[in-house]
C-alpha cells in the first residue's frame, strides 16, 4: 500500500486535533456553533429577502411606461415605421400602437363617457404609442428614455408614468446598503466568537503548547489545528444558518404566494440556489478560517 504524504498525514492529525479540542469541550462548542450560526442566519437572510424583492420590483418595473401622443393627421407609414424604428431599441421591450379609433373605443367602454363621445362631431383623439421599457432599466435610466424618445420630431407630448415604480426602487437601494453594512458587522462579530473560542482553547492547552515547541515543532505545525478548528466552525455554522433560513422561508412560502392577488405575474421561490448556497457556504468557511489564523497567530506568540 502506498505510504500517505507527510504533509497529508499532517492535514489528518491536524484536523482530528480540531475535532478532539471541540469534542473535549462539547456543551461550549455546541453553542459557539449556535451562536455563529444565529448571527450569519441574519444577513443571508435578509439578503435572498434582498434577491426576491428585487426579482418582484422587476416585475411591478413593467407598469412604468412612457406613452407618446403623436401628432395628428400623421401617415400610417410614418407611424408604422416609428413603431419599427423603436421596437429596435435595446431599451425598449414592447411598442404598443392605439389608432384614434381604438383609443375612442376605449373611451366608451368606460362608464359616464358613451353619451359624451355619442355628442362629438370628430374623433379627437390622436394616435398613441405606449413604451414599455426593459425591466433591467432603473428609473433614471427610464427618465434619460423618455427624454430621448421627446426629442423625435413627430411626438407631440408624452406622459411618464414612474412615480411609484421610483419609490419602490429607492426603498430596494436603502435596504440593499443597510443590509451590505450588517452583513460586514456581523462578520466581524462571527470573528470575533471563533477568535475568543480559539483564545479559551489555547488558553487549556498552554503547557501542551509550550512542550510541542520545545520539541522541536514549527509555527505552522503547532498553529494547524487552531485553523481547522475556524474551519470547522465556519462551515458547521453556515451549514446550520442555511438549514434555519430554509426552515424559516419555507414555513413563509405559502404566505408569500398569496402575492399573486397583487398582479404580480410569478412569486419566485424564496430559497437560495446551489450557486448561492455554494458561495454562501465557502464564504462562511473562509471567514472561519482566516478568523482563526488571526487570532491563533497573536495567542500562540504569547
């Protein structure tokens, strides 16, 4: 059988030295672990909360629209070329073209106006283009389109219709911002736990320490079963905080559904996907590990 690299056998002695120092101090380690996981369990929250509020403001987006009065008396060529010109338009997902005629039948489908229109001599309408734009468009950008679209010589005046969709899409930044800024507090404060747990096993193994190095062993072979020991924690503690944030979203899905009654036309689903988890999980695993090697790297001096 072919013999284990050294540095592999070290890797296992190392991580099995984690998982002993953790054991030996069950009940603390137990909690160090909730802790951790309690306080990462909060920002990935609050950031798929973060995701699916964005993925809803993406589809309320579509109720902005710009619509163009076109002057009267125009050509159906010219308008009909209008039409093409801006279907082609990046920004632009959908034209929607309402003849006088159409937009007066509107009109008398409504209540109070059939007898109004009945009175009318001529059509006095005139034609309409309704802009949609892309839903990836944030407000000011919408603006900036609705400014260019102003400049073409054949409209005769347009109407903006954003003010809500401008509301919701400020309420998204603030949240986004604040959400960014707990998320790097409460790293630093999972840091913190995984150093001072380091600091109290350090603290029990003091003479073991102190022996190991009189024997002869190296800064990396005496601090490498502190870092698995961040390791171990990171990840445990993400996996954890994932498995409470599923638990919870979950136990929220059948409410969140009831947002079909708000015209929204798919609720997404209110979990993370493997990527997200992926990056979450390492993410967590890291902040683990590098907690460790600075907090080992300091106490072990000492």
């Amino acid at each position: 059988m072919k013999e284990i690299p050294f540095y592999l056998r070290a890797h296992r002695y190392a991580s099995r030295q984690a998982f002993r120092y953790l054991r030996s101090g069950w009940l603390g380690s137990l909690i160090t672990l909730w802790v951790i996981a309690i306080t990462l369990s909060l920002p990935w929250g609050l950031l798929l909360i973060s995701r699916y509020a964005h993925t809803i403001f993406d589809q309320w987006n579509h109720q902005a629209q710009i619509v163009l009065y076109l002057k009267p008396n125009l050509s159906q060529k010219i308008i009909y070329d209008l039409k093409t010109k801006l279907e082609t338009n990046s920004k632009i997902s959908a034209v929607n073209y309402i003849s006088p005629e159409m937009g007066l039948a509107r009109l008398e489908r409504r209540e109070g106006f059939k007898e109004a229109i009945a009175q009318l001599d001529e059509n006095p309408l005139p034609p309409v283009l309704e802009i949609e734009p892309n839903s990836n468009l944030s407000p000011q950008e919408i603006e900036v389109l609705a400014e260019q679209l102003r400049q073409i010589p054949v409209i005769d005046q347009d109407q903006l219709n954003i003010n809500s969709v401008k509301q919701l899409y400020t309420v998204l930044t603030i949240a986004k911002r604040f959400i960014a800024t707990l998320a790097i507090l409460l790293s630093a404060a999972v840091m913190l736990i995984v150093g001072n747990t380091l600091r109290l096993i350090i603290l029990e193994r003091t003479e073991e320490i102190h022996v190991m190095k009189l024997v002869g062993a190296s800064q990396a072979y005496t601090r490498r079963p502190y870092l698995y020991i961040g390791l171990i924690l990171g990840i445990f503690g993400g996996v954890l905080a994932w498995s409470l944030t599923f638990l919870f979203f979950s136990y929220l899905d059948f409410s969140l559904k009831q947002l079909n009654h708000f015209n929204i036309e798919s609720v997404p689903a209110l979990q993370a996907n493997f990527f997200e988890s992926f990056l979450f999980l390492s993410s967590c695993a890291f902040l683990g590990w590098f907690a460790a090697m600075v907090a080992s790297q300091r106490y072990l001096k000492q």
